[in-house]
C-alpha cells in the first residue's frame, strides 16, 4: 500500500485584501510553515496570489489559484491563464469547484479544458466533483461523481493523472454546515478510487490524492482523516482564520 502524503488546502474564495492575506499566511507560516509531514495549500483571490506567495517565501507551505482559462493568452477579458500563475510560482490551481458550475455555468468539458492546460503548464490541478441535495436525496450521487470525474481526466494519461489532486466536495455541505458522515464521505471517496484504478492502474489510483471538501472542521476533522481512503481536506470558511486551519492541519499530521 502506498503512503499518500495527506494534504491541506485552503480555499479563501472572494475574502481577504492583498494585506489580510499577508496577515493570514504569515501566523500559518509561523506556525506550520516548516513541517514537512502534511503538505499545505493556500489559495487567495487573484489579487492577492503574488503578495502570499512572497510571504511564503522560505516556507514549506505552497500557493494555489481558485480558478483559471484554459487558454494560455488572448482576448479574454477578466481571465488569468496557466502561465501567469506559474510566473509568479503557484503550484496548484483549483478547477471545476462547484460554485464555478452552478454560478458561472462551466461544464466538465470546460473544466476538462483547465485540467489539460493546468498539467500542459506544470500546474497541480485540484479537480472538485460532487452531488447536490436533489442528486443525492435521488440516489444519484455515485453517477454524477463518476461523470465529472470522467469527464474531467478525459485525455490525461496515466503518467499525468498522478499530478492531479480530487477533491469531493458534496454541494449540499458546502458553507452550510452539514457534513456527509464519515461513511458517506469514505464510500465516495473510495468509489473515485476504483474509477481511477479501472481507467489507468490501481498503482496509479493508490499514489492519487482525494480531498474532501464538504465543511471540515477541527471537530469532525479527525475521524474523516482517519478514514483510508480521505487524503485530505480542501476547507473553505475554516481556512479564513490561521487557528481552525492550522488545527486542521495538525489533526492531518497526526492521521499520517
């Protein structure tokens, strides 16, 4: 069995000026910005990507994107692109998160698109699948997340897919509070899994990481990351404060 190095990334949405990031970043630093066990993610706004990132300068904790075109320039008004992410040394790059599918229409061909460039650019895509309540209350969970996940790795190859991080992320538990049991979230999880191994190997499924993105906390933290097949949490409103996601990470180092 392989050891997958669990992972943490926070995810600040629309929050945080460019110098309330600095804030946020600098006490994670101090706190867990040498640690090697547990790798870390934060990922600003646009505006506030290149300011983190000097302020992790000298720091084992990495800088990721929320989102970004699949086209690497041109006319596209209001967008950012693969390479102006890497030339200001971000690493990772969230894509397909479920609030970028219901609000702003984009499609597993779209997000398909994000991963491909994300890959072609030496970018580590975190691609977020998951169900809403109506899909789940019709049994449809494991359906929809084989779709986007499917769809989503269309045309990576199995020397690729060991690059890209997955992250469930159930809608219905997003920002509201609720969280899948721990059952719920280790069964998809482990569905997502056996996806992989059936589409490229089962090595290659063991080395993919699988976050889950449905309102973790310090609370529930520690029995979801226990799990086998939780790698890790992509954490929305527990991110915005350096105490709950540094507790998060912690409660990561210790289910190593």
């Amino acid at each position: 069995m392989i050891s997958r190095k669990k992972l943490i990334a926070g995810n600040w949405k629309m929050n945080k000026t460019p110098a309330d990031g600095v804030a946020l970043v600098r006490d994670i630093v101090a706190a867990v910005g040498k640690q090697t066990d547990v790798e870390v993610v934060v990922c600003p706004p646009f505006t506030g990507l290149e300011t983190a990132g000097q302020a992790l300068e000298g720091s084992t904790v990495k800088l990721g994107a929320q989102n970004m075109h699949h086209e690497a320039s041109g006319a596209f008004t209001g967008e950012i692109s693969a390479p102006m992410l890497r030339a200001i040394f971000t690493t990772h790059v969230i894509l397909g998160h479920s609030e970028r599918r219901t609000l702003f229409g984009e499609t597993d061909e779209l997000v398909n698109k994000k991963v491909l460039a994300a890959l072609k650019n030496q970018l580590r895509p975190i691609l977020c699948v998951g169900e809403t309540l109506a899909e789940r209350e019709a049994g449809a969970t494991l359906k929809v997340v084989q779709t986007q996940t499917e769809r989503g790795l269309e045309g990576v190859n199995k020397d690729s897919v060991g690059s890209v991080v997955i992250a469930y992320e159930p809608v219905w538990a997003i920002g509201t509070g609720k969280v899948a049991t721990t059952e719920q979230a280790q069964e998809v999880h482990a569905f997502i899994r056996g996806l992989l191994a059936r589409h490229f190997t089962d090595a290659v499924a063991q080395k993919v990481r699988i976050l889950y993105g449905g309102s973790m906390k310090p609370a529930n933290a520690p029995e979801l990351l226990a799990q086998k097949d939780i790698d890790g949490g992509l954490i929305g409103g527990a991110s915005l404060e350096a105490r709950s996601f540094v507790e998060l990470v912690t409660a990561a180092i210790a289910a190593k």
